[in-house]
C-alpha cells in the first residue's frame, strides 16, 4: 500500500502483525518494523486495544501474539494490495 513518501498507519500495522505471527517480543517487533521506543508504544497500545494482537506470558517475559482479528487484518490488507492501492 502506497502512502506516498511515510508509511501509513495500516501499513505499520500490517508490518507489526507479521512480525508476531508465530510469538514475538516488543524489542523483536520494534526491530523489524523499524519504529523508535515512543512509537512502538504508541501502536502496541493501538493494536491491542483493538484486539489485533495480544499479550501473552512465557517463561516470566511478555509476547506478542496476532488474534484471529488480527489474521483477518491481514487478509483485508493483502487483498487491498493486490488491487494496488
């Protein structure tokens, strides 16, 4: 999806829900969408509160994990990059 010169919004949080498809850490997903430790806090609670993603406890850390909201997401956003918008 083509927002011009920035990513927008919903291709950030497309990029965050592929990284969590399997179990994620928050240091994980800041890395491979790239955003700074203000911004990752920001769209964690956006996705969250949305119930895209969850956060689940392993060995005493926290992950992230994608919802089947969040599998949805995905599939509206795949299929709107095929129309090429």
């Amino acid at each position: 999806m083509n927002c011009f010169l920035n990513r927008c919004r919903v291709e950030i949080v497309s990029q965050m829900l592929l990284s969590v498809k399997k179990m994620a850490s928050k240091t994980h997903i800041r890395s491979n969408v790239g955003l700074n430790c203000i911004q990752i806090n920001e769209y964690l609670d956006y996705v969250l509160n949305r119930r895209l993603m969850k956060l689940v406890e392993y060995d005493e850390k926290a992950f992230y994990k994608i919802t089947k909201k969040g599998i949805m997401f995905l599939n509206y956003y795949a299929d709107l990059e095929t129309l090429g918008l």
